[in-house]
C-alpha cells in the first residue's frame, strides 16, 4: 500500500519507486477501516494494471504473513520500514503442499476428483504446479498442466471455507489411487459373463471404468443369434 517515485536517497531523504503500475488511490478511499483510518500507518493505494510486485527501494524482508499476502521491508541505512499489503480480505487466503502419490499422475479422473471437491467450497480455489496455475473448477485447465506422478502441487484457495477447502483436496489428492486394467484372463471372464443380445447397463459400466485405450485391448460383438466376446 506505500509508493512513489524515484527510489533513491538524496540529500537524507528516501523516496519510494512503484512497486507496482497502476492507478493511485487515496489511502482514505480504501474500502478497508484498518487502512482508511490509517491504523496501520499513513501511506496510499495503487489500483495495480501489472502482474508483478517490485521492492520499492532497496532494502531486506524482514517479514513475510503466513498468508503470503504482506511483507515488511526494511531500508537499511535509514531504518525506515514499510508494510506492503496486498489486496483487501487476502488474510483468507492459505494454501497447502501436497504430493501427487500416484505414478500416472492427474489424468481425467483424479482431475475429475479435484473438481469436485473444490466444487463444495466458496471462494478461489486454485492448484499450482511450477510456475504454472489452474482453477481447481475447471478440468481442462487442471488437465492441462500436466501433472505428472510424484509431483509435488500446491493448493492456493480464499474466502471463508479457504482453511476446509484446503484440507478436503488435500485428504482427496493424498487417497488418489493407482488405476490397472484388468488382466487377459479376467477381462475374457468378466466380457463373457455380461454378453448379451444387447449391451446391458452393467457391462457398460465395466467398459467406462477401463483405463483411456485400454479399451482397444478387445472387441465385443454382437448379433441376433451368437454373443461372444473375442479379442
């Protein structure tokens, strides 16, 4: 919440650069008591157009909010500290590490899982992976990160249900499980038994819980006077 413009000492005194681009809001028009009235210390508000924030002058951070969402940096021959914060309601937002325990990594049906869950919760929910991000409400996002197995991602998420969202598709993401097709053996079994004049809701069901191409593995023929299943 603090700017300026040039970011050097002169003549004793320190002059602040942007540490963002933007638009300069009066810190009395903060839709927030605890800036508006100062309570926290004079400063200003920028309305940000970049992505990214830059150290106003040259200093060290000395702290940095669990929630990622403020730091304090310290100008070391002044001694002059200032608070950056980020946002209004950021205080909400938390985030969790968790690693992918499944060799195929987030394919279409734990991708689905995530979904899901996040679905349950208000607020912003997304997973990160990289350098790279997805909204946890959307599968072809998640789907597109390509998530491979062992990975580690972290989940990001704010508003009020942010701390049980986190929890939720933290408990869902470490219970993800292995998916193995069915043996030879097992598939012939199982095909022949569900064969019928007409390809009843049970071995449908089968057919849609095998893995993507394993499907390819045989093919399932039927008439009016012979069922059979051949490979």
């Amino acid at each position: 919440m603090d700017t300026l413009v040039n970011a050097e000492q002169q003549k004793g005194v320190l002059v602040f650069k942007s540490p963002f681009s933007g638009f300069i809001i009066p810190l009395e028009e903060v839709p927030d008591p605890v800036f508006a009235q100062k309570m926290v210390g004079d400063g200003l508000a920028i309305d940000p157009t970049s992505e990214f924030l830059l150290a106003p002058f040259d200093g060290e951070v000395v702290q940095i909010h669990p929630a990622h969402h403020a730091l304090t940096l310290r100008h070391g021959p002044t001694g002059l500290e200032a608070l950056i914060h980020i946002g209004l309601d950021t205080v909400q937002l938390a985030s969790e590490k968790v690693r992918i325990p499944i060799s195929e990594g987030i394919h279409a049906r734990p991708a689905s899982l995530i979904l899901q869950t996040a679905k349950r919760f208000e607020g912003e929910i997304s997973i990160h992976w990289e350098n790279r991000q997805a909204n946890c409400r959307s599968l072809v996002q998640i789907l597109e990160l390509a998530i491979p197995g062992d990975a580690f991602v972290q989940f990001h998420a704010s508003g009020p249900d942010a701390k049980q969202a986190l929890e939720e598709l933290a408990r869902v993401t470490r219970e993800l499980k292995e998916v193995h097709a069915p043996t030879d053996k097992k598939l012939h079994k199982q095909a022949r038994l569900l064969a019928s004049e007409r390809i009843n809701s049970e071995a449908l069901s089968l057919l849609q819980e095998w893995p993507l191409g394993r499907s390819s593995w045989f093919n399932m023929k039927l008439s009016n006077h012979t069922n059979r299943a051949e490979e």
